[in-house]
C-alpha cells in the first residue's frame, strides 16, 4: 500500500461493510476525518474479493460456512413431530425451559456455537496474515469476533493504537442458561484491557464493561444514528393515514416478540403492519398471519438496503420494537430502528426495556408496552389508532429529538475518542 501521509486506519469486521450501517458511516466519517481507511471484513454475498469503494480499500475474505448441524437441521424440518423441532431449530421464537429438552437444544446449540468460534478465529488469523507486514495509525475492531486479530497486530507493531467498538451486550447473547455467554465473557475480557480506546452503543452497555472488565475509564458511546435527513419531501410527519400505518423494520428473529405482534392485531382495527425486512422467522410469521386469518392486516416485505431506510419509513406512522427481555442484549439493547424511527417523524411503540424505554420517554415521542403479550401490544396500539392529536405530538416529538440529538454526524464527531493529528 503507497504511503499517502495520511492517517492509516484499519477496520475489522466479521461480515459485509456495505450491509452494516454502524460500520460503514464509521468508515466514511474517518475517510472524512482524512483518514486513508483499509477495510478487512468477510464476503457472506460474494462480493469482488478486493474493491475501492467512495475511496475506502475494502479487502474480502471468506465468510463463515454454515454448520453442517443447521443444514442437518433444515433437512429435517418437515420430518419431524412439531415439539421436536421447537426443541432443535436454530429459529425457535420458543424458550426451551424442562430440563431435558433445554439440554437436547443446549447440547445443539453449543455444538453450532463451536463451529462459529472455529470458523471465526480462521478468519481471524487470515486477516493477521495479510496485514501483518503493514502500518497503521489505528486498528478500529468492530465487537468480539475481531478482538483476536486487533490484538495479534497491535502486538506484531502493525497498529499503533487500537478500538474496540462493541456493538452488542456479548456475554448476554445468548439465554441464562447457555455456555456460549461464559465464553464470550472469557474472550472479551481477554482482548478488551488490551486496547486503547472502547467504545460501545449506549450508557448501560458502557457502565456494565466498565465494572464488569475493571476498566480505567469509561468507554465512549456512538449511538446507533442514521445520518440527519434534511429531505423531508417524503415524511409525513403532521398527518395520520388511514388505516394507521405501523412498521417493524429490521431482522426478525427470536425474541423479539414478533409473533405476539401479529397475533396482536386480531384485537386492533383501522390499521395495517408493514413487517420490513428479512431473517429465519419470516417464514413462520407468514404462516402465522395465514393461520390467523390476519394476512389482509399485514404486508411482508423483502430486505431492503440501509440507505433506503428512513425514505421506507417516512411514509408510516408508528414503528414498533416488542422486544422481550429473554435475553440480557435485548434488555441492553439499543437497536438502529429506535432512532430511524424518530428520524423518520415516528411515533414509536416499545418495550419497558432500560435504555429503549428512556428515550421515548425523556423525548415524549410514543407509548411504552405494559408487557410483550398480545393483549398488551393490543392495548398500546389502540391507544394510538384512536387518538390522532396524540399520534401526530409523538411524530413531532420523535423528529425534532432526532435533528437535535439523534444524527450519526453528531454522534460521530462528538463521540469517537481517537482523532487523527494530521
């Protein structure tokens, strides 16, 4: 690589840049810091293997397979009694709590979770063996997966400083019970004192590394923003449709309490759900709307591309996040949709989850849930459906809270605790 006098900065990421919105705007702010940015990451969509990208080097490497349980598992599927597969799917919205059953699902959840650790430090070692001659500024890892390979090249001189941005609660990952969160404590805990600067996405997750790995200061947080949208041509902030329109836009996937959502409509009139996105439960949730002669109240639509989200929101009225708090990362959670919603002119509709539940109220921008079943999701929706004047102040409320506080420039510039020093 040529010698620009620039600021070199190398980011890690197990996955697709293009496909993560965190870690592609932090790319582009350092790029526009003038910062000269070097992207390892893997290729899960076979992108070109090496590409310049609005001038950042992105460098791909194979992606993770998939385990040959998972495959065994889809085979399967079909074959089996319903209870067995709820007590073997990878997809289970289901929380497995006998003895013997959680220990069948357990005992196979661990084995994929090996596979995942395996094939993750390979890559790990891929990146440390293509980088290892180089020079840079800084070395940003993007949450535990990169941890390792941040470590390996700091200690072979390759970076002078290095970042550990946590994008998730990682030691809370998976449900109490599941060994996987004892080994993400272990590795964390491993790479994190080891670097420079931490940085996580929002106060709660920041205080709890904090006190959890005994830090020396507290790490910097960048919540998840979506760049400010100054086109407010297609927002439609000041109105109701009708039907009132609600929208869950991201990944659906267990513990979310999206089949409770669904099943919540059959208690709500005047309104339709878009459910945008993709990820292992849509297909049960399609069956599910058919089950419960509810599909003429839902649209299921396909995955969409980040840039395109707050012009795929704007022209709906309450967006929702029913998370359960099964597991500790959704209780910590703070999920891009929370602040695409307000940026959008949402009012949002969420769980009585710490940080989630904080910012809608300290901003009066929507109603919090009474309790993740469906009766109670009914209930909140209603609220809104049949008050339009209340509905239209949370749109507002969400909007201006999101110019003022919620942009990824403000987030980034005042937030990212390394600064080049040319």
């Amino acid at each position: 690589m040529p010698d620009s006098g620039n600021n070199k900065v190398l980011v890690l990421l197990i996955g697709e840049v293009l496909d993560d919105p965190r870690v592609y705007k932090t790319c582009l702010s350092l790029r526009d810091m003038g910062a000269e940015v070097t992207i390892a990451c893997t290729n899960p969509n076979f992108k070109p293997h090496r590409e310049i990208h609005r001038g950042l080097s992105i460098y791909r490497f194979p992606h993770r397979k998939e385990f040959f349980l998972k495959k065994f598992y889809h085979w399967l599927k079909g074959r089996l009694s319903t209870e067995i597969e709820d007590i073997i799917s990878p997809e289970s919205e289901k929380y497995v709590k006998t003895s013997i059953s959680a220990g069948i699902k357990n005992f196979i959840l661990d084995l994929n979770f090996r596979h995942f650790m395996k094939s993750t430090m390979k890559i790990n070692r891929m990146m440390v063996k293509a980088f290892s001659g180089e020079s840079f500024d800084l070395i940003h890892c993007n949450d535990v997966e990169t941890l390792f390979a941040g470590n390996e090249l700091r200690r072979y001189g390759v970076g002078k400083a290095l970042l550990y941005d946590s994008h998730e609660y990682w030691a809370g990952m998976g449900t109490p019970d599941r060994r996987s969160n004892r080994i993400m404590l272990e590795t964390e805990a491993e790479g994190i004192k080891k670097t420079d600067y931490v940085v996580t996405v929002n106060p709660l997750i920041a205080e709890r590394l904090m006190e959890q790995y005994n830090l020396d200061k507290k790490p910097s947080v960048i919540l998840n923003c979506p760049y400010l949208c100054t086109d407010t041509e297609y927002l439609n902030i000041d109105m109701v449709h009708s039907p009132v329109r609600i929208i869950f836009h991201g990944k659906m996937q267990a513990y979310r309490g999206l089949p409770k959502l669904l099943l919540a409509l059959k208690h709500c009139e005047n309104c339709v759900l878009t459910m945008s996105g993709y990820g292992p439960l849509k297909k049960s949730l399609e069956l599910i709307a058919g089950k419960e002669n509810i599909s003429e109240k839902i649209i299921f639509t396909d995955r969409y591309k980040p840039e395109d989200s707050i012009k795929i929101l704007g022209d709906h009225d309450i967006g929702i996040i029913p998370y359960e708090d099964i597991v500790l990362n959704n209780i910590y959670s703070s999920p891009n949709k929370l602040f695409e919603y307000a940026m959008a002119g949402l009012a949002v509709v969420a769980s009585n989850l710490p940080f989630i539940a904080g910012v809608v109220k300290e901003n009066n921008m929507g109603e919090i849930l009474p309790g993740t079943d469906p009766e109670s999701i009914a209930e909140s929706l209603n609220t809104l459906i049949s008050d339009h004047e209340r509905l239209i102040l949370y749109k507002k409320n969400a909007r201006k809270a999101a110019v003022e506080s919620f942009s990824w420039e403000k987030q980034f510039t005042e937030n990212y605790p390394w600064k080049p020093d040319n």
